[in-house]
C-alpha cells in the first residue's frame, strides 16, 4: 500500500471488530466528499480505524506518574512539539551530538496513540519505547484522552494554530500525500467541512477549547501553546516548555547556550535537511519529509479568498467568544 492508498484506507470497515461496528451503527455518521466515512464519537469526528484505536486506547492504556503526552489538532505543530519535547528531556553534557533526533523523526521516537500504538494493535506492547519518561501523541480532544488517566499525574503539551493555516497545511499535507498538484477544488472543500466542523478530528473549535478549559482548570498538568508564539518568542516559549516538563534550564545551561541549540535542532531547516527525515519512511509508508513544509505563519494569505477568510474568522469569532482565547 503506497501513501495515497493508506489515507483513502481509513474510512472503511475492513478491520473494525463486530462491537466496533455495532457501537458505529449508533453513532451519527457521515460520509465525505472522497467518501470516506466519518462518526461522531464523545463529540469528536473519526475514521472508523481511528475511533477502534479510541476504544482500545481508552480501554487498555495503564499510565505511568512520569508519561508526557504531546497533543494537537492535525496540521498545528505537531512535528515541532515533539521534536522540541525530545530535545528538552534527552539533552546531555555533551551536548546535541548523536541526538536521538538524528536517527529518528520527531513522529517515530513520540508515537501516536490512536494513529500508531492502538492503530496496530489493541494492546500495544508499551514496555520497549525508546523513550524514558515514556512519550506518546495525539489528536483527541481532552475528554476523551483523559478517561484513561484518572488521577495520573502525567503532564499533557497542547499546540495551537491558526485555523487558515491550519486548513492550507492539510491541504498541501493532502495534495503531496497524493503526489498531485494541490487543486483548488479540494481547498474548497476542505474548508466546507472545516466551517461545518465535520471533519477527521473536528470541529476543530471544540478540539482546541478542550485543551484550552483543561489548562486553565488545571495548569499543572496541560499546557496549552500557540504555533504561532513558538514561531514569534521561540526563546521564553521553550524555557516555558522545560519548566512545565520538569526539566528547567540551569543558569550554566543558559548562558552555555543550551536553549538556542535546542532551538537549532529544532528547527524547521535543520530537522528537513538531516538525512532521516529526507529520505526516511514511516511505518505506515508516510515519508518523513511530508511533515516539514513552509512553516510560516499567515501563509493563508496567499491562498485563502477574502470570502473564505471571513466566513471562518466568523465562525471562529463566534465558536471561542467568552472563553478568553485569542487566536
Ligand atoms: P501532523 O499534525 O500531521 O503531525 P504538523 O507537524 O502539526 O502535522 O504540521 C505540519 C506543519 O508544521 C507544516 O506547516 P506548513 O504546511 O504550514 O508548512 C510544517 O511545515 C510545520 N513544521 C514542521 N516542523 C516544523 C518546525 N520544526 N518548525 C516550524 N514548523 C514546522
């Protein structure tokens, strides 16, 4: 299966066990204009092999105190979050040589929970991740992740990003998936679905308010970022990230320089140009380089109509007023 065919494959019931399937035939359930078909679970829209890995997840995880979970709505800075988590918790004296980032992408040493661990199987085993404390991802909403968790202590990392971009990321994200031009009709479409709010992971709006409440209510464990203020302050927004990690940079770290390096590494240049994400593939046949674009903030200017902007800056507008964000 190439990368193409691997999208097109989420939608369909081949795979999904009998009780996934009785619990689907309940749920309100949609069909989108590729005709892959969507459902409504605790308010959030899946594929079905995405909300079977829900389940399972939700079933069967068994948090550690120490686990970190890097969470987002598709297309915010996921690749960039994990690659800067990484960096923060695995930095040595010796500095960022023979990082763990040279040898694996950001997306392979912080797997997704639904899209990776619970995708393959319904008890992944947990024991071998490479990563200690264990890291893991996601794009469920709050609620959803935390059935599992309890009372665990576990901190969770929320990135944020425009929406416009958002939408002109997974448009281009779509088109090189396909290996096609990216073709304004399915622009056009992909913001329909944004603005009705069906759409895999969506409404987008309900995603992001979800981390939003969840770190004002309780600061210690979410953390809620913005793309857009890692792009504008890289400097304080990492130093910020560490503290909330546990992992605060020493005085002698600061001033040897320790946080521009991590900033280096990860950046969107040196993490495109390092061999592993150039030429390497995914388990799922995602080649690496697909994750590392332009990275610019307000690049739907350059593609979104003045109608389209609006439309979604109004339902937004409307959707997070009286919540106190601003985006
Ligand atoms: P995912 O949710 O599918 O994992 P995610 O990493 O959130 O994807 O989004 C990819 C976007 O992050 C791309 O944005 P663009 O299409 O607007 O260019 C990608 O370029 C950007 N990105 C990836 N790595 C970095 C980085 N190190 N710094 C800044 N932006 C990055």
């Amino acid at each position: 299966m190439n990368q193409s065919e691997l999208l097109r494959n989420f939608g369909d019931d081949e795979d999904i066990r009998p009780e996934v399937k009785s619990l689907i035939s309940s749920l309100p359930s949609y069909t989108d204009v590729e005709g892959k078909k969507l459902c409504n679970y605790q308010g959030c829209w899946y594929y079905y092999k995405n909300l079977q890995a829900v389940l399972d997840y939700q079933k069967n995880f068994k948090p550690l105190d120490t686990d970190i979970i890097v969470t987002s709505y598709p297309k915010s800075g996921t690749t960039w979050l994990k690659a800067l988590t990484v960096a923060l918790l695995q930095r040595s004296e010796d500095g960022l040589q023979n990082h763990p980032l040279t040898s694996d992408s950001p997306h392979g040493l912080v797997p997704f929970l639904e899209m990776k661990l619970y995708l393959k199987s319904s008890t992944p085993d947990l024991t071998n991740l490479s990563s200690s404390p264990r890291l893991f991802s996601t794009h469920m909403p709050l609620h959803t992740l935390r059935e599992p968790l309890k009372d665990s202590p576990c901190k969770i990392v929320y990135v944020c990003r425009n929406v416009k971009d958002v939408i002109v990321s997974l448009w281009h994200f779509r088109s090189r998936i396909e290996n096609k031009e990216a073709e304004r009709s399915k622009l056009e479409s992909i913001v329909e679905s944004f603005c009705k709010g069906v759409n895999n992971y969506g409404p987008f709006w309900d995603n992001v308010l979800s981390y939003w409440k969840g770190s004002l209510e309780d600061p210690d464990h979410v953390l809620f970022m913005r793309y857009e203020d890692l792009k504008e302050e890289p400097y304080d927004q990492v130093i910020r990230l560490a503290e909330f990690l546990g992992c605060p940079f020493t005085q002698e770290e600061i001033h040897s320089g320790s946080v521009e390096k991590i900033l280096d590494l990860c950046s969107l240049d040196n993490l495109r140009n390092l061999d592993i994400n150039k030429s390497g593939i995914a388990w799922n046949k995602l080649h690496h380089s697909i994750f590392f674009r332009k990275g610019e903030v307000d690049d739907w200017k350059n593609h979104l109509t003045t109608e389209m902007a609006d439309k979604i800056d109004m339902i937004i507008h409307e959707k997070f007023q009286g919540s106190g964000l601003r985006i």
